[in-house]
C-alpha cells in the first residue's frame, strides 16, 4: 500500500482558492465537494465524501 501524502499545511490550504468544477450546492443547501476538488487535495480525509476518488467507504454499524 502506498503512503499517503503529506497533508498541506493550513497556511497552504488556505492558499489554493476554489475552482469551477470543484463543488456544487444541493438543492437544500449544502456545498458538495467533486471529485476534482478532491484529486486536487491530494488526499482521503476517510470521512466517506460522496465523490471520494479513493472510494473511501467508512465502516458500516455493527450487524447483530
């Protein structure tokens, strides 16, 4: 398995702005990031994202 890559600072992160392409907005509201912002990040943050390039799926509950 692969390393994962050094997370950017948030000095770093701050300093690469939004794309077009990189997010949209649902119809209730929410900001929905794609799988391009994510490819752009570099990264899996392992919290399940809808668009995850790395299809990250976190655990489900425990069956009984």
């Amino acid at each position: 398995m692969p390393a994962e890559p050094t997370r950017p600072t948030l000095e770093e992160f701050a300093a690469r702005p939004l794309l077009p392409g990189d997010y949209y907005t649902t119809p209730e509201g929410y900001l929905v990031f794609t799988a391009q912002y994510h490819q752009r990040r570099g990264y899996c943050c392992r919290n399940g994202c809808r668009h995850c390039p790395w299809n990250f799926r976190p655990p489900g509950p425990p069956s009984a």
